[in-house]
C-alpha cells in the first residue's frame, strides 16, 4: 500500500452495531438467560421493559437480580468470552485496522458484554471507539447505566438510552471522510443509517427491522443512503472486504 491508499485508508469509517450484526445473538439476553433464576420470568420482565422503552433499566435490573445469585462479573467475562464471531468477519476486522481504516461500535448493549466479546478474540484494540451503554462494577455487581443522559434533539425516535443518529452526525462532523459505511440489522440502527453523509453505504440485515423501514422509507419517497443487503455474517463480510 502506498502512502496516498494509507491516507485514504485513514478517512474511511466503518461502524458496527453489535448484537446480531457483529455477533449472531443479543448479547444483553444471551448473558441473562445463562445466569437468570428463571428464564421465563426474566423473559416476561425484559419485554415489559422493551414495551416501555425502558431496555437499558431492565437489564440493569437483571444483573443485578444475577449478582444477587452469587455470579460473579468473572463467570459473565467467560461466559462472553464463548460468544463467537463469524472467522471472515473477524479477518475483516484485523486486517481493515492493520489498513488504518477507523473502526467503532455502535450499540445499544453495554461496554463490559462487548469489551468481553471483543478482548477474548484479540479485536479489543482494532477499534477507535466503542459507544454504548457505561457499565461500572461495584464489587460483582455490573451496573448499567444509559449512554445518554440528557433530551434526544427533537424529531429523534430512538429510545431515551442512545440515540445513534447523534452519536454518527458527531462521528461524520469530526473530519472529511473518504467513505462512511454503517453496519446494522434492527429499526434502532435507522437514525444512525439516516445520518450518513450522501457517499455513504448502509450495510443492512436482509428482511430484517432496519433493512423494512429502509424500504417503507423510500416508498414514502424519503431519500435514503446506498443500500446493500447482507443475510449472514460471511456475506456481511464480503460486502465488508470491498471496502479494503
Ligand atoms: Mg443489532
């Protein structure tokens, strides 16, 4: 690679959401349910907390439902250490932060799920930046709190915890970037995808909740970034290595 392709490395972006897109699970629920008393109360709590928006205070209140079972944060670090990532997509990530390209997370589980997953593959240091849920350890206890503390600007729908469309128009204003791609499955990734600038790509889970209110956007005539669908992890990669 020659210094001008490292300089156009340098200003290229690619941000990852995480739970069913970097990894083939929800990180949030796959922790709860290996740990929880009772599954199926967990479950009943969890969506009464998805219903109201409320996703961030009800996890915080599994863990520590967890914590009170005696487990300790180490049990959860091995436990996130088994969560696999795709192989191609994880040779993405070495190899496209050896080219310098600028990686960061995006998403809506917490810092200490993610930083497991991602330290137990040796990905730790590939990102710059990894925007999420704070978690903080008091004893065994991991606490969760929300990304965003204060009032979404008007006109975002995301949820009080994290509003990715600010977080992304932060990331884009910081410089003039050679080429921005977002990867995402779920309608919470849309504000994120709609603040790309107009040269950036949407990698988008194929049928998936992002990928339908994409569509139903743009026959609603709203102007949406370039669009590409991805069903898996190795087609996401794929898609991924053209960028390199
Ligand atoms: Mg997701």
């Amino acid at each position: 690679m020659n210094e001008g392709e490292q300089n156009a490395a340098r200003r290229q972006l690619v941000v990852f959401d995480f739970d069913w897109t970097m990894i083939e699970c929800n990180s949030d629920t796959e922790v709860v349910f290996k740990f929880c008393a009772d599954k199926e109360i967990s479950k009943k709590r969890l969506q009464e907390a998805a219903a109201t928006r409320s996703w961030t205070r009800g996890m915080d209140e599994e863990l520590k439902a967890i914590s009170e079972l005696d487990v300790k944060s180490k049990d959860i670090q091995d436990f996130l250490a088994t969560i696999p990532i795709e192989a191609e997509l994880l040779r993405f990530v070495e190899e496209a932060a050896q080219a310098g390209i600028d990686l960061r997370v995006l998403s809506d589980a917490n810092s200490f799920f993610i930083e497991g997953v991602l330290q137990s593959k040796g990905l730790l240091g590939c990102f710059s930046r990894i925007v999420t849920n704070p978690v903080t350890l008091q004893g065994e206890r991991i606490v969760v709190s929300p990304f965003h503390q204060d009032e979404h600007p008007e006109g975002s729908s995301s949820p009080p915890n994290l509003c990715k469309g600010r977080v992304m128009k932060d990331w884009i204003s910081e410089r003039e970037w050679h080429s921005v791609v977002y990867c995402g499955d779920g309608e919470g990734d849309y504000e994120g995808v709609n603040a790309l600038p107009k040269e950036g790509t949407a990698l988008v889970r194929k049928d998936w909740g992002l990928h339908r209110r994409l569509v139903r956007a743009e026959e609603e005539g709203i102007a949406v970034p370039r669009v590409v669908v991805w069903e898996d992890q190795r087609d996401l990669a794929a898609s991924l290595f053209k960028f390199l």
